[in-house]
C-alpha cells in the first residue's frame, strides 16, 4: 500500500499514533512521513522526505530539512532510495539502542 492510501487508514494511522505516543522508534522515507503526520506526531520533529512533503510537515509544526537521514526524538526520516544506506544504517542503530521519544533528540547529518 502506498503512504497516499495508507494514510487514509484509520488503523494504520492510530497504530502508528501508538507507536509514537509511547516512544517507541519509528522510521520513515520518502513519503512515509505523511502517515506520521496523520498520526500527529511531527509536531516539534525536525524532519526529512521527500521534497514535496516539506510544506505538509512544515504546516503540521515539523521543521523540514533537506539530508539524507534525521533521527529527532526516536523518528528516523530519510528523503529518497538513494539514501537508503544511511537510513539503514541510522534505523539499526536506533533499533539497537531502543531509542525512543523519552531519550534525548539526535540528529544525523
């Protein structure tokens, strides 16, 4: 399901609202970010996507910024295929540290 419909559903979007409400990490790219902010949790994130994304977030209370990785309060967003490996890399490394919205904010360049 692509994040235009998946942010349409209400289950998928409260299940994501779940995640976030307890701090549980959560990553996030290209578009996915719209069921993040469906979920009202970008308020206060600094955040990556893909480019069209950036006024949405903007407008939701994210500040947007243009690198391949952003880890802000447990949420790894990434812009594009391309910057899988750096997601990747950031997404384990949040994994494995269990790293959520009660620990402290890190952002990746």
């Amino acid at each position: 399901m692509n994040p235009d419909h998946l942010r349409l559903n209400p289950t998928a979007v409260q299940f994501v609202k779940q995640f976030t409400d307890a701090g549980k990490p959560v990553a996030a790219i290209c578009h996915g970010p719209w069921t993040l902010l469906e979920a009202g949790a970008v308020r206060g994130r600094t955040m990556t996507s893909w480019p069209s994304l950036k006024t949405d977030l903007q407008n939701a209370g994210a500040s947007w910024v243009d690198k391949e990785v952003v880890n802000d309060q447990g949420v790894v967003t990434s812009r594009r295929p391309d910057d899988i490996p750096a997601f990747n890399r950031e997404m384990i490394r949040l994994f494995s540290e269990g790293q959520g919205k009660s620990r402290s904010t890190r952002k990746v360049a």
